[in-house]
C-alpha cells in the first residue's frame, strides 16, 4: 500500500470516527425532550401528585429511541425512526419523576426532563389550651 | 364621680390592657413542629365521638340528672380563626409558651334552666350542665316563701360572653384565664373563668389533675339565679378540682375517663333554684378521633 492510500485510508478512518462521534452528539444535542406538567406542588393536605403528564420530542432527523421513567421499568415507550413523538401517561407520584430518552438498547441517555414534586412547609400551630374545660 | 357601670367597664379593660401586657412573659416549651396532639394543621376539621358512660349529677332538688352516653365534640383552626366546640375566637399572639386569644364562648349557666341547651350535649363545662326541673319547685329554701305558688323557673336567652384569653405553658404546667363580658344585651355582666392543669403521670397513659375558680358578677347571677325582688344575689365565686385519664388505644381510638367537682358560691347556692352547692360530672369511655 503506498503513501497515499495510507493517508487516505487514515482520514478515511479518521473522518468516520469523527463523523460518528459527531452525528452521536449531534442527537445528543439535536433531541429535544419535554414534559408537562413541568411542577406539582403538594399542600399540607396532600400526599401524592395524582396528574397525567405529557412527554413530547423531537429531533432533526429520524431516531429509533425509548421513553423511559426513572425507577419505573414497567413504563417504555418506543419509536422507530421517528423524528417527533408524543407520550402520554397518568401517574400517582410523590418524588421527582425523571424521563429519558434512550437508544433501543437503553444504554445511551439522549435527552432528559423532570415533573418536579414541591412540598409547601406545614406550619402547624398550637391547639387551643383550655384546662377551664371539663372534657380536657 | 363614675358610675358603677363605668367603674366596672373601667377595671374590665384595665385586666384586658394588663392580660395583654403580661401574656409574652412565660418560660419555653418544645415547639409546634410535628402533628402532635396539641399542634394542628390550619384549614382542617377535627372530630371526635366519646361513647361511654357518665352522669351529671343534678345540684336542683328533685331534679333529673343528666346522662352523658355521647358526646361529640369539634374544632376548626385557621390561620389565627378557631372555632372549639360552642367557643370561636382569634388568636392574637402566639409562641410556644404563650398565647393571646379574643374569644367569645356561651354563657353555661342557662343549662340549669334549658334542657335543649347546645352546651348540655357538648360539655364544655362541668359547672353548669343540669337538666331543667320542667315542674317548678315546690318550696322554696332560705328562707323565701311564696306562700301557696311555686317559683317558676326562668327561661333565660342564649347569651355570649367575649373577652381576651390568654393561656400559658410554665414547666409542665398549663394555666388559662379568661375574662368575659356578655355582649348578647341579656345581662351585661362578666365573668372569669381561670384554671390550671398539672400533669401526674405521663407514659403509655396520661393523668392530669387540674383546678380553677369561676367568678361571675352579681349581673350574671341576678339574670340566671335572682328571685326577683325576693332574692336579689350578688357575685359569686366557684372553685373546682378535675381529674382525667386518657390512654391512647389502636389507631384512631383512645380511652379517657374523667371526674369534675365544682363549689357553687354561696349567692349561687343560696337561689332559690338551687338545692344543693355542689356540682359532680363524671364520665368514661372510648373515643374516636378523626
């Protein structure tokens, strides 16, 4: 093989490395994921976030990729050489709930959104004291 | 010169002005940070049902006692409104130790004389809850006569009294003092009501002691005890000692027992309506919290 073929296949080589590596962050980047609710907020007077929630991508070229929740295996969703998908779930929560988007194999985290859980404080306050009251 | 009115009007509002003064002044007690049961969470209802067994017994001679086999109870808390059984009120300063109420609570002593009286029902107090004597007395004591006609009972209004209440916490101990004024128009007298409760034992069970003194005016007791032009009684004053068992069960579910004597003061027992200067309720059973 003389010196040209070698560079050629060099950057040949080179250039796919690259270009793989590229076009792999260019979903990272180019896979777009949201969710709503983005925020549920829990009372003194609630336990659980019982809501549905609405997840939507995209991505500028077509994907073959899974939806996932965090902690919830039983939950997947898939497409297969989609460029937008939407996914629709009811959920019972009371902890943040983490969705991802995942290669087929579900090894490859592409895009990752959040239905935050806030608890507002209690403020409790004291009983009425009233020992002048037979019953306490 | 002032009137007597106006002399009493003026030592009422001296008491508030000094209750107001002196409320901030108690020593710590562990703060209202988790759901115990004298902390509460604003905006909620809380009921509770006793199903047991008890008696108040009728200080009216001839009268009927009153069996205590139900008794429910409740209370709204919100931010600062509260409503406590027949009670409602504002709270006006808080803190661990201490707090300032404005509250406004039934006058107990109609019933004596009214069987239908909310208060004979929720058992707010153990000093006034009688059963009437629906047929009027047949004599009178003390003294009074009329020579061939019994002295009706009177049928007195639902009157409300109002005043500031301040409670406090001093090393185990919690103290309460109330100072009231009816302001329904029936009577326009006052009353204060002080009490103090001692913990005994605190474990798997609670056993609290507690006393206290009521004082009404001579207004208050003329409209409810008063002869007319035969007996016109002055002030009184009417101590009392509790003592109360509560044991929590499984649950929602807890025992309590309870035993409430109370003096009547002598322009209450000396009335004509009145046969005997003592006042016992007793009662025990279970309870349902909710």
């Amino acid at each position: 093989m003389n010196r040209h073929n070698l560079i050629f296949w060099g950057l040949l080589s080179l250039t796919s490395t690259l270009g793989y590596h590229y076009s792999y962050a260019a979903n990272d980047a180019g896979v777009e994921l949201s969710v709503s609710p983005r925020v549920c907020t829990l009372t003194s007077g609630d336990k659980q976030c019982a809501t549905s929630v609405h997840a939507q991508w995209s991505s500028p070229t077509p994907e073959s990729l899974c939806l996932v929740i965090v902690g919830r295996p039983e939950i997947k969703h898939c497409w297969e050489h989609y460029a937008e998908g939407t996914y629709s779930i009811d959920l019972i929560f009371d902890e943040d709930q983490i969705f991802q988007l995942r290669d087929l194999p579900l090894e490859h985290v592409l895009a990752t959104a959040a239905v935050r859980v806030i608890k507002e404080a209690v403020r409790l306050r004291h009983r009425r004291r009233d020992p002048w009251n037979v019953f306490n | 010169m002032p009137t007597t009115h106006a002399k009493r009007t003026l030592a009422y509002l001296g008491t508030v002005l000094l209750t107001i003064l002196l409320a901030p002044y108690a020593s710590a007690n562990p703060s209202c940070t988790d759901a115990r049961q004298d902390c509460v969470v604003p905006g909620k209802w809380n009921f509770s049902l006793s199903l047991g067994a008890g008696l108040r017994i009728n200080p009216i001679d001839d009268g009927k006692n009153i069996p205590l086999i139900v008794i429910p109870q409740f209370s709204y808390y919100g931010k600062r409104f509260f409503i406590d059984n027949l009670d409602a009120g504002v709270t006006l300063f808080e803190n661990d130790a201490s707090t300032l109420n404005f509250v406004a609570s039934p006058s107990y002593d109609r019933v004596y004389f009214v069987r239908s009286d909310l208060q004979n029902f929720f058992v707010p107090s153990g000093s006034n809850a009688f059963s009437i004597a629906h047929n009027p007395r047949d004599s009178l004591q003390h003294g009074f006569t009329s020579g061939s006609t019994a002295l009706p009972l009177p049928r007195p209004r639902i009157s409300y009294l109002a005043g500031p209440e301040w409670s406090f916490t001093i090393a185990n101990l919690t103290g309460q003092v109330d100072i009231l004024h009816e302001f329904t128009g029936n009577f326009h007298g006052e009353e204060i009501r002080s009490a103090l409760q001692i913990p005994l034992i605190k474990s798997t069970y609670n056993l609290n002691a507690g006393m206290g003194v009521t004082w009404k005016s001579a207004a208050l007791v003329n409209y409810y005890y008063g002869g007319g032009p035969l007996y016109r009684p002055g002030s009184a004053l009417n101590p009392f000692l509790k003592i109360g068992y509560q044991r929590p069960l499984s649950g929602k579910w807890s025992f309590t027992a309870f035993a409430h004597y109370e003096y009547l003061g002598s322009a209450i027992a000396k009335s004509p309506y009145i046969a005997r200067a003592q006042v016992l309720t007793f009662f025990a059973g279970f309870v349902y919290n909710h």
